[in-house]
C-alpha cells in the first residue's frame, strides 16, 4: 500500500509522453494512454487486496516535503476503505471510458473512417484527468488535495472544450470553469483557516484537532461552511449547478468520465474525506442536507422537461449528487460512499450509452427525434435499461441497494419533509428514466433512422461490461461476498459510525414508488397522449420555469450586468482618468514641458554656464545663511 503513490503517475507520465511527442508515435501514442490506465487500475486492484488483508482501517504513510516554520508540507498518502473505492473507481471506469474512446474518436471522413486529428492530444488530457482525480484522492494534506482539485477543474476545461472551434463548446468550457472557480475560492479559504488555527496541513492532525473540540468553534464553523461552499462548485450542487448541463458540449466519453469518476464526484468525495469535521459543526451538516435536496429534486424536475439525451442525462447526474449530499447531512456515511461507486457504475454506461447513439446517429441528441432504435442498436438498447431501471431503483439493479439505504438514513436522522422530497424525488427519477428510454428506443422506427446500426465492438464491448457490473455489483452489499459484513461493514471500518443496514419497510417503499413512477411514465407517453397534453396545458408555467432552468442562468447574466459589468466600468473608469490620466499621464506630461523650457538654457555657451553655477552657488549660500 505504501507505494500507492505510484498509481497517479503512470498517468502523468503518459500526458507527458503524449504532450510532447505524440506527432512522432504511431497512432499519436493513443495506446500509451490505454496502458497507462490499465497500469493504474491493475495498481488499485493491488491496493485493495491488500487493503482486505491486513484489515480495512486507516493507513498513513507521510513524507515530508519541506518546511516553513513549524508548518510542514508532505506529499504523503492515506489508504482507508474511502480512498481504495475511489481509487478503484477511477482507474476502472477511466480505463473503460479510454477503450471506448477508441472507436468514438473516429470519423467518418471522405468515405472512411479516421481519427480525430487531435486524438493525441485527447488522450494525453484524458491522462491528466484521471491522474489528477487519484492525486486529490490519495492526499494526506489539504494542500496536495488542492493541487490535485485544481488540476482537475484544469482539465475539465481541456477537455469540455476540446472542440474548441465550435462557440458553444469553447463557452462550455468558460463557464465550467469560471462558475467552478467561484466555489474553489471558499475552498481555498477554508483550508487556509484550518491551517492556521491547527497550524498543520495534515488531514488527520487537522480531523483529530476538531474531534478532540481543540479549535475555535466559529473558524470550525466557517471552515466547514466555506469547504462545503468549494464541493458545492466541484459537484453542480444547486445553485451551482449552471456549469454542467452546458458540459455536454466536450466528447461524450469525457462526460462519462466528469459525472462517473471525476469532477463532480470530487466534491462528495471532500465531504466523505473531512467528514468529521461536518459532524462537529450540526448548522453545516443541515446545510448540506438542505441543500443536497434541493439539489436532487431540482435535478430531477429538469431531467423530466429536457429533449437533449445527453443533458437529460446530465441533470440525472445532477440529482444523485443531491442525493448522495442529502445521505451526508443525514450522517449516511456509507450511504453516500456506497452510492457514489453503484451511481458511478451505472451512468457511465448510459452516457456511453448515448455516445454510441450519437455516433449512429451523427451526432443527433434530440429524443423526439428518435425512437425505434430497439430493432437497430440492440446491445446498446439493452444496456440502456439496465442503466435506467437500475438509477430509477428497481431490484435487484445496483443503485437500488444503495439509494435504499439513503433512504434509511433520511428517515432516521432527519426532519419528515426531507423523506417526503427524497421519496417525491424518486417517482420523478423512475419518471424520467421510462420517458428517455421509450422515447428513445420504444415505438416504431422512424424513417430518417433506417441505417442507423449497432456501435462497433470497440465501443459496445465496454457497455456491455458496465451493463453486467451493473446488474450485480449491488450484491456487495450483502454480508456473502467477504469477511466483512459485505460493503457497509467494509466502509464502516474505517471508523465512521454509518454501517449498512436493511429495512424492508423501506426498501418496499422506495420500490413500490419507484414502480409508479415508471407506470405513470407509461401511461403518458405510451397509453394516452391526450393525457399528457392535458397535464402539460395545465402545468404550463411550471414546465415553462423547467425548461428555463429555474431562470438560474437569467439571473447569473443579470447579476454580471448589472454587477461585474457595472463595476468593471466604474473601475475601468478609476483607471483611465484618475490612475492613467492624473496618476502617469500628467506627471510625464509637466515633466516633457519643463524640459522643454530648460532646453532654451542649453546654449553650448561657457560664459552661460558660468553665469548659471554662479547664480546657483549664490543662492546656496543666501539659504544657508538665511537657515541658520
């Protein structure tokens, strides 16, 4: 466990090689970039074995850096059950995601197929992606944890705007990374607060300095507040959230991965890190709760209006971050971790999903516009059940277990109101689930998609795998699988209070509301029509606030108007005329006249001269004299 280090940098050492020299490798060196992620997820399977043989706790193994003071900066690493599920997720689902890269990174061009020209580039991205993501995970300290934070936002960037030449994509990209950078500035406060009242770096000393209550309550309280404000921006958590519907312009393998295994996954992940630090501080731990929510019913509600597959999707994502936020304000440790891994699983395939829709269909993501593709892509169409029915939370389907036990913890630990919204939050993900997939696959072919024709191997080989995974890595929840009580017991172990736990009451519950939703799903857009249209008319204002996103981006370009713009001008305004003007236009302006003047003086005459060093003494000594 204690060379773990090593995993990130196969990663880096293939951006590296494919930065610099991917013109002179064949194929652009894509296949270093399939090796390396191989490589990293052989290493996270090593990890994890030995993680289960010497028993599931806590290891640290620090290694200084260097020192300021009597604070000290290492580069050490923590192994516990959280960092080898997360270890174990991003390696796998990037290596997934890279192979599948493979065929959708091809073109048709003039008759055949060929790689996108800047293929190279891709995956040398892509490597840094993943590579970033298993920094930030590894950490010992906050700030190894904020370069690797950093450096994930980076590449999100890179890679949503790899097609850069399109406007959309490039400002994709621009507000991907601005609105992210908003939350990374409380990140980066919170931390610099914690570092100074414990004078440390270290996450341990800082977790076992707030446990042991041996720092100031109200720096506890804003570090906490301020930390979380920075996983609200990672994790598109309401009103945050503007960022990621508008990432769909990057390939869709990179959205795969941002809502699978890195990015918005990096922001649950720092609260399950420091979560005993949230535990101390009950107003934050609500916060999150409140807004986890929020997050998972808003998420859900635009999800049910969108006709983009691929922002559907993306708002899906949106609202099972919601949920996983939601288990941690209720203290569902290992309902968020165990959630985080099965949601994972199953939205990577369904984006890949979409991916091998897209590429039949030349990049068509509208649903109304689409229909029949069961006949045609019957791989995929299958694949994109299991994914649908398992995030809808149908049995035996893996995010059923884990959204079971999110349910558990809300209705243990938290006000009424937030179970009836989870459970009103799971109709309309069964919902929206039924409505893509029979939009999409349900019904008769229509005629423009008579060629459209399953996705090559390369690409349907990966599905199929997440397909399976699907299905039964739910199964690890039961105490069958391993000596320690299954994957509860397992993330338990690493000292947080949270185990899994079993209650068929609610199991039944959350699957006879999960089975509405999916009948309700049939009977609009299947059984009658006038139905819908009926619901629609009457709901209208409520579908018009959906479809415009909450009005959340109409009021960001107001607030940038009326504010930044404002202020940009008032500032702009400081500058030229009181800065610029008065401050060095001025000054330079006296200066090139008085020079003008004295050079009248300048006669090349020595009787001048004279005359002047005589003046200029005389009146030296008259001040002299008159001084004293």
């Amino acid at each position: 466990m204690e060379l773990a280090w090593v995993i990130p940098i196969f990663g880096i050492s293939a951006f590296f090689a494919l930065a610099l020299f991917r013109n002179y490798l064949p194929w652009q060196g894509k296949y270093i970039a399939v090796v390396a992620a191989l490589l990293a997820f052989l290493g996270a399977w090593v990890v994890l074995l030995d993680l289960i043989d010497q028993g599931p706790a806590l290891y640290h193994y620090p290694r200084e850096w260097f020192s300021a003071g009597s604070i000290a900066v290492g580069w050490g690493i923590i192994i516990d059950p959280l960092t080898v599920v997360m270890l174990v997720l991003v390696t796998f689902i990037s290596l997934v995601v890279q192979l599948y890269s493979l065929g959708y990174m091809r073109r048709h061009v003039g008759g055949t197929e060929r790689d996108d020209p800047r293929i190279g580039w891709y995956f040398a991205a892509h490597s840094l992606f993943a590579a970033s993501m298993l920094t930030l995970v590894l950490a010992d300290n906050l700030l190894l944890l904020y370069v690797g934070w950093e450096l994930v936002g980076l590449c999100s960037y890179l890679l949503i705007g790899f097609w850069y030449e399109r406007t959309s994509a490039s400002q994709a990209a621009k507000k991907a990374f601005i609105t992210t950078r908003v939350g990374d500035v409380g990140l980066l406060i919170g931390i610099v607060l914690l570092v100074v009242e414990v004078g440390s770096f270290d996450i341990i000393t800082i977790l076992n300095s707030v446990t042991a209550a041996e720092t100031d309550q109200s720096i506890t309280t804003v570090s906490a507040f301020l930390i979380f404000f920075g996983a609200m921006g990672k994790s598109a958590q309401f009103p945050l959230h503007v960022w990621l519907p508008d990432a769909m312009e990057g390939p869709t393998p990179v959205s795969a991965l941002i809502h699978a295994a890195t990015m918005v996954t990096a922001g649950v992940f720092l609260v399950a890190r420091l979560f005993p630090l949230f535990e101390a501080v009950e107003s934050v731990q609500l916060a999150i709760a409140i807004v986890g929510i929020i997050t998972a019913l808003a998420g859900a509600s635009m999800a049910l209006v969108m006709t983009d597959l691929k922002r559907i999707l993306a708002y899906s994502t949106m609202s099972h971050l919601g949920f996983m936020m939601l288990a941690l304000g209720a203290g569902g440790y290992t309902a968020a971790v165990f959630h985080l891994l099965m949601h994972g699983v199953a939205k990577a395939m369904l984006f890949l999903t979409a991916g091998s829709i897209m590429h039949a269909m030349h990049d068509q993501t509208d649903i109304t516009k689409m229909g029949g593709l069961r006949s045609r892509m019957p791989i995929t169409s299958a694949a994109f059940l299991v994914g649908a029915l398992s995030l809808a939370g149908i049995p035996p389907l893996n995010a059923f277990w884990s959204k079971d036990e999110i349910v558990l913890s809300v209705a243990e630990n938290l006000n009424p109101i937030f179970l009836i919204l989870l459970l009103i939050a799971i109709v309309i993900s069964a919902l929206y689930m039924f409505r893509v997939g029979w939009l999409v696959f349900g019904g008769d072919i229509k005629a423009n998609n008579k060629d459209v024709r399953e996705a090559p191997r390369v690409m349907s080989a990966p599905i199929a795998v997440l397909a399976i995974l699907t299905l039964c890595t739910g199964f690890l929840a039961l105490p069958l699988f391993d000596g320690y009580g299954g994957i509860g017991s397992f993330v338990y172990s690493a000292g947080h209070p949270h185990a899994f736990e079993f209650n068929f009451v609610w199991m039944g519950i959350s699957v006879v509301l999960a089975f509405s939703g999916i009948l309700l799903g049939y009977r609009l857009y299947v059984q009658d029509h006038t139905l819908l249209n009926t619901v629609s008319m009457k709901l209208e204002p409520l579908h018009r606030v959906l479809i415009n996103r909450f009005y959340m981006d109409h009021l960001y370009e107001w607030l940038v108007k009326r504010i930044v713009n404002t202020s940009s001008e008032l500032l702009g305004h400081f500058d030229r005329k009181i800065v610029n003007d008065l401050g060095v236009d001025t000054p330079g302006l006296v200066t090139v006249q008085l020079g003008h003047r004295l050079r009248r003086h300048v006669t090349g005459f020595f009787s001048d001269y004279g005359l002047g060093m005589i003046i200029g003494i005389c009146a030296l000594i008259l001040f002299i004299r008159l001084s004293n």
